[in-house]
C-alpha cells in the first residue's frame, strides 16, 4: 500500500523523508506517499485561475522542497498540475462526503488525507449546530478503517456572507475540541493562515489565498515530521 515505517511524518515515513522535510535533503522512498485532497470546491481548486487550487503548490513544495514521491489520487481531476487527483466535490456537505468516504478508501488507500470540509453545511445552515462533531466522526471512521492513515482536517477559510461567516466562526470555535484526542488525525487553522481579504468571492480564496492554505498544509506536515 505504500506504507513506510518509521518516524511519523505525513502519517507513513521513514527516518530519511523526516530529515526532508526539516530541509536537510531529499528522501527516497520506493513508493509513493498517496495523498487524498479530500473536500468540497475549494479542494477541486474553484475560483483559482488554473483551477489547482491548494493542491498545485502543495505538491510543489512536498516534491521540489521535501523531496518526497508523492501521488495525489481520488476519482476527481480538475488543473493544470502534473497530478490531477483528488476527491473535491463542488457543493459537497459533510454528510455526503461520508457517504462515499469507504469507497473512497477502498479504491485509493491514501497514506494521507487533507481535509477541508464543511463550508457547504454552514452556507446551508445544514444541521450547523452538529457539524464539528460529524466532522470529527468522518476523521475517526477513516483511521478506524485504515490505522494507517493520518488526516490533517482544517478550520473553514472565512466567508464575506455575515451570516455565513457566523456560522464558520462557531463551526471553528468547536472543531479542535472535538478532534481532541483522535488518534492520527491533525488539526490545521486554515482560518488562520489565510487572510480573509483573499477571497474572490464569498467564500472561494484567490490565488493567493490558495497558496496560504498550501503552505500551512506543508507547514502542519513539515512540524509533524520533526515533533
């Protein structure tokens, strides 16, 4: 499956790819770390101009900067970067993601899940109130199936609906306590890292506010490898 064993980076590694990662050098793994972007529109990468969203500067940085063999997979495809892949589904609420989350992993066998999820559920106001802890039971149920795997699950990017940006803002305030705990998954504050001015509409980033997110994907895998 492409498991390494290990020192945990990214979930599966070896000593050498956490070394990478610190910026030391390249690692070289004899197959591939399988990465599943798994989320809505902004993991199919709407609203960027060559439609890579995060996902373009994220395996940028893993391949050029760690010197990781990485493999994006899942059943979508949408870019003009050199791997496609992914599980980003445009419209998507949480519930529907884990609807298809099994076959997903089945097909794919992620090392690794990123996950930005659940933007739909706060523009819906769709069972709002509970979507922190069914998010947090979408993370447990893939390491559950796969012990393996490590999911990096983020807070939601902001929204220019203040309705919207309400609902995120509650969703974002509960989220790290209700993943407190969960064995192999890892919180990331997108919310954080980027900046609510870079939004190119009410809730899909701009370019740059893309590469933002890339970065503290990277900068979240990058801590793990060497804490």
């Amino acid at each position: 499956m492409g498991r390494w064993a290990g020192t945990a980076v990214l979930g599966v590694s070896v000593v050498a790819t956490a070394v990478a990662l610190a910026g030391i050098g390249p690692a070289a793994a004899a197959e591939p770390v399988r990465i599943m972007p798994l989320g809505a529109s902004i993991t199919y990468g709407y609203g960027s101009t060559d439609g890579n969203g995060y996902r373009g500067r994220l395996y940028e940085r893993l391949t050029r900067d760690a010197g990781l063999h990485v493999d994006f997979v899942g059943s979508q495809r949408s870019g003009r970067l050199r791997d496609r892949d992914h599980e980003g589904h445009p419209g998507w609420r949480i519930d529907q993601i884990a609807a298809h989350a099994d076959e997903w992993l089945a097909t794919y066998r992620p090392d690794v899940v990123v996950m930005h999820l659940g933007t739909n559920d706060m523009i819906q106001d769709y069972r709002s109130a509970t979507a922190p802890e069914r998010l947090a039971a979408l993370c447990a149920e893939i390491v559950r199936r796969d012990p393996g795997v490590t999911v990096y699950v983020s807070s939601l990017v902001a929204s220019t609906d203040t309705a919207v940006d309400e609902r995120i803002d509650a969703f974002n305030a509960r989220l790290p306590r209700v993943l407190a705990g969960l064995r192999n998954v890892v919180y990331v504050d997108q919310h954080a890292a980027m900046d609510r001015r870079e939004l190119s509409d009410e809730v899909h980033p701009t370019d740059r506010g893309y590469r933002e997110i890339a970065d503290a994907w990277y900068d979240a895998m990058r801590r793990r490898s060497v804490g």
